[in-house]
C-alpha cells in the first residue's frame, strides 16, 4: 500500500509541475480544461499522498487548489456555453 501512495504522491506532483510549466512555457492556455483538470488530478492524488501521511497542513492546501480548479472549470463551461 505504502508504494501505491507513494506513486499517487509523486504522479500528482508531476502532474503539478507539468501543468505549470505548460502553462508557463504557453503550451496550454490556463483557462483550459486540460490545465484545471491536470490541477485537480494532480491535487487529488497529494492530498491522498498527505493525509496517509498525517500531512495535514499539505493535504488542507491541495484540497484549496482542487476546489479552485473545479470552480475555475466550471466558470470556463459556463462561459463557453453562453
């Protein structure tokens, strides 16, 4: 189980880091649903990493970030939509 949520951990942390520097470097616009997917996801799999971990100060920030990242999206669509 332990290497599970150590992978969850480092997967999300990719995820993170890849998001950004795609964002960063222009590859994707960060109103797009790939980037607040790849924030949330990544997010998801920290704040499983942390709370196996009793890291609750990091799990309480990444559940920020996944909730910022579902409220942008769902802005986006309905943006979209309109």
């Amino acid at each position: 189980m332990k290497l599970v949520i150590d992978l969850l951990g480092w997967a999300g942390a990719a995820l993170l880091l890849a998001a950004f520097g795609c964002v960063s470097f222009q590859k994707i616009r960060a109103d797009s649903s790939l980037y607040q997917w790849m924030n949330a996801v990544g997010s998801l799999f920290l704040v499983i990493n942390t709370v196996y971990y009793h890291a609750y100060p990091s799990a309480f920030v990444n559940i920020v970030w996944i909730t910022i990242a579902i409220v942008a999206r769902a802005r986006t669509r309905q943006r979209t939509a309109a």
